[in-house]
C-alpha cells in the first residue's frame, strides 16, 4: 500500500464500480488523494491484519464485516448500509438453455455455479430451500466460485448455464450476462456495507468519507447500478 495515498480504501470486487466513482468524487471535492483496493473480501482483510494500514473497507455482505469486527479489523459502530442488492438467476446472454425459473435449475443436465465465498455464501440454500427445492437444485451444482468476480467468471467462460447473483450484476457486465428475476416470496437481499478500519490514521477523516457515502449524491450512483435502497 502506497504511501502517497492520505486516505485508502478497499473494496470487495463486485461492489467496487459504484465506490470507485463516489472515491473519485470524495477526491475533487476534498482534495484528499485516495488509494482504491478492490479484490477478494478475504484477501484485503488479510492484508490489513499483516500491513496493520487502511482507512475504509465495503464488502457486500455485513457478515463479512461481522467476522472482521470479531477480529478487531474493523471499528464497532462505524458500519453505515450503501444500498441493498436482490438475489437474481443470472444466465449467459441469450439464455441458451432457457431458463425461466428455478424449476428449470431442476431439469437434467443444467449446470449451475454457486459462491462457496464472499457476498452470495449460502444464498443459493436460502432459495431453493423457500422453494422446497434443495436436493434437485443441489444435483445440478457443478462449479463452486469463492467470490462474485470469479463466479461471474463461469458464466464468461460458458463453464454453467446458470448462477446465482444479484440484480446489480446486469448493470455491471451488461453485455455478458442477462437476469432472470426470482418470485419475491424467494428473494433474498444482502446489504453492501462500508466500515472504518482499525488502523485508520485519522478517524475524523474516515467518519466524514463514510457520511458522504450516504449522501443523496453517492446513492444516486449506486442506484445508477441497480442498488436499491429502502426507507
């Protein structure tokens, strides 16, 4: 990490695009100079634990910030929501095998990639166990990915026909992938969070970044990305 940066910012990859936009806007109207981080949730916290530096960290899920609150990397009570994303089926574009619902995850011979890691752990069991649907859907799982990016990447390189992710995803990559939304009643939304990391050299300075990423300012980008946000 680079010590011409005043204030750095890490990021998990999937949520990363609209954080990228709302840094570089923190810069020009505070004229602070901002390392952005993007990469593996559990990578960056692993590289703030060994380098002990870092200001801001935005994950896609709050119980990675959980987990990183229990490990001391992240200050109690610093943790602000950015926005909500909604769990989506997310196919190749034209949609080769046709898939129109999670019934359609059921039939033999579909191949269905999962996240084992980062924001989208676990979700596809909260689905298809709403939908009474595990053992079939689990039948049909053949790829594991251990993060939104490299999930996305089994469906960029045809390895399944369908994962699970989030509405945002469309938004993106919007011209390599294409969504196919889930019945309300299965849906399953996770909050993209940003928290102020314990070795933050000036916890003034990081508490002002994260009130300006609540901002009606900010939200528009992320909801420019499909974020939603609730009242």
């Amino acid at each position: 990490m680079s010590e011409q940066y005043q204030f750095r910012v890490f990021s998990a990859g999937a949520v990363a695009t609209p954080l990228q936009q709302a840094v570089y806007l923190f810069e020009k109207k505070f004229g602070v100079r901002c390392g952005f981080y993007p990469g593996k949730p559990e990578s960056l916290l692993a590289a703030i634990s060994v380098e002990k530096a870092g200001d801001i960290i935005s994950t896609g899920a709050e119980y990675v910030l959980d987990d990183a609150e229990d490990q001391g990397l992240v200050v109690k009570g610093s943790r602000r929501t950015l926005g909500l994303r909604r769990s989506v089926l997310i196919v190749p574009p034209g949609n080769p095998v046709k898939i129109m619902s999670l019934e359609d995850l059921c039939k033999k011979g579909v191949r269905i990639g999962i996240a084992t890691g980062g924001c989208l752990k676990g979700v596809w069991d909260d689905i298809a166990s709403k939908a009474g649907l595990v053992d079939l859907i689990r039948e049909n799982i053949t790829e594991h990915a251990d993060a939104c990016g490299s999930l996305m990447g089994l469906i960029h390189q045809k390895y399944v026909d369908v994962i699970f992710g989030w509405n945002a995803f469309k938004a993106i990559w919007p011209n390599t992938c294409e969504i196919i939304e889930i019945p309300s009643n299965l849906q399953v939304f996770r909050s993209t969070v940003v928290g102020m990391i314990s070795y933050a050299k000036d916890p003034d300075l990081a508490k002002k970044f994260i009130d300006f990423l609540v901002t009606d300012e900010v939200k528009k980008i992320y909801s420019d990305y499909d974020w939603i946000h609730k009242k």
